[in-house]
C-alpha cells in the first residue's frame, strides 16, 4: 500500500491522508481534515470526528498504531517540505 500525505498551511494546520495499492496508481481512498495533536501521552494523529450533544467525540476512522505511526512519520516530513509563503512569493501581475 502507497500512503501520501498532502500537507495544509494556514489557520488551522492539517493534511489529506491519500492511501493506494501502489504508488503510481489513482488512490482508492482520501481521508481530509487529519492533524497532528498534542495530548497528554504525546503527539498523535488526529481523524475527523464530530462533537455530539453529551460532549462526547465521535471518531469517524480508526487505525492501529503501526499504521498510526507511519501516518505520523509522513505527515511531520510533509510539514517539513512545506514552503513558507512570503510576500516575495506573490504573484505581480494582476490578471484584471
């Protein structure tokens, strides 16, 4: 199995886990809105999830802890390559 991670800058930091049969070959899944979180017991990734009316979360996806790891492995060097958007980056011609 080929595991990717597209990493996304900005308020709220996240990634797309893309998983497929091998590299090279359109994914058969893509799981949005993952992120990396802080907890008592260390980082870990965290899946969609939604809060419910009791103030309990509903986890969405689950995953062992092998595959966690090599999420969080690919996603901490996928934030790493990410480049910093600066002003000097920008564009200067101003299609209208």
């Amino acid at each position: 199995m080929e595991i990717s991670v597209e990493w996304k800058d900005g308020k709220y930091p996240s990634f797309n886990l893309i998983l497929a049969s091998k590299a090279g070959v359109d994914p058969f899944i893509t799981i949005k809105s993952c992120s990396i979180m802080s907890g008592s017991k260390g980082d870990f990734v965290k899946y969609p999830s939604k809060k419910m009316d009791d103030g309990k979360w509903f986890n969405y996806i689950y995953a062992n802890e092998k595959f966690n790891s090599v999420v969080m492995e690919k996603a901490k060097a996928a934030k790493q390559n990410t480049p910093v958007k600066t002003v000097e980056d920008m564009d200067d011609s101003v299609p209208f």
